[in-house]
C-alpha cells in the first residue's frame, strides 16, 4: 500500500475519531462500530509503518542505492550514533 493511499483510509479516520475521543471521552469505552473501526485502523496503521520502518532499516544495511535523504534518515542515524543497532528497538520504540 502506498502512502497516498495509507493515510486517507488509516491515518485521517484515526485522528479523526482520537479528537472525537479527546472531547466524549467515553467513546473509547463504548463497543459502538466506531470504536472496532478505530481498533482496526490503529492496527492496520501500526503493521504499516513497523513495515516501512524495517524495510528501511535493512534496505540501509545492505547499501541498495543511496540512501534517501529525509527524516526517517535522520532518525535512523540517530539510532546507530546512539549505538543501538536492532532493529526491535528502532520499529517498537519510535
């Protein structure tokens, strides 16, 4: 899935209901189809981006190509300069 397609259907529905949830905060406790929906879209949300964050790291390890230049970059940096080199610290911690 591509990031234009990613963020209108997971991203913008789950901010969406996370500001519903900010102002009737019992919506979080409620079962209403809202609420499995959010379930779902975090979920998805998440498989997602920890997908895009190793494919990164080990396409950065193997040296296929440049590296892009942006703020995944920059975090990926970070990481190595701060020594740590696993990549579950990296997809579970950011």
């Amino acid at each position: 899935m591509l990031c234009a397609q990613v963020f209108p259907q997971l991203y913008l529905p789950v901010m969406a209901e996370a500001n519903l949830r900010a102002i009737r905060p019992w919506r979080q406790y409620l079962p209403t189809p809202s609420f499995f929906a959010f379930l779902w879209r975090m979920r998805s949300l998440n498989s997602y981006i920890r997908t895009l964050l190793r494919t990164r790291w080990h396409s950065r390890h193997q040296r296929s190509g440049a590296p892009k230049r942006d703020i995944l970059d920059r975090l990926i940096t970070a990481i190595e300069v701060l020594g740590r080199s696993k990549t579950c610290f990296f997809t579970e911690r950011i």
